[in-house]
C-alpha cells in the first residue's frame, strides 16, 4: 500500500485490488480504515481511483463499517 499526503486535509492511499487474496485480508484492510478514521476522527472513503466523481465502495466512519451498492452500467450489484 502507498500512502500520499495531499496538503493538510487530504492523505490517499493506493490499494492493489489483486492484493486482497482472502478474507483475513480484507478484514486486515477494514481494521486499517477503522485505525485511519479513529485516529483522525474523520469519515474514510474507498473509491475508484482517478476517477472524477469516483463510484464510493466503502464508507468506514469509526468503527462503523457501510458498504455501498455498486453500480455497473445500468444495473446494480448488491
């Protein structure tokens, strides 16, 4: 994972898909975002990368955890 900090407000972090092989790594990942969002007391966003008005995977505010539906062309996948 590469981690950037974009003046004082915004950090992003590049996450390889193909990295994520199992479940223990997911939950490695979501443990990761809650830390994030815990400790600055900020709502984290998973997103698309360099995407303009990016499709929101994940929202982790504290140690809540919301997954959103993800749209793919005209359907959407629960």
């Amino acid at each position: 994972m590469q981690c950037y900090f974009f003046g004082d407000f915004e950090l992003e972090n590049d996450i390889c898909p193909s990295e994520i092989q199992c479940l223990a790594d997911h939950e490695r990942l979501m443990q990761y975002l809650v830390a994030v969002s815990l400790t600055l007391g900020k709502e984290v966003v998973m997103t698309e990368e360099a995407i303009h008005d990016a499709q929101v995977f994940v929202r982790v505010n504290g140690r809540s955890i919301h997954y959103e539906d993800i749209v793919q062309g005209a359907g959407r996948i629960h």
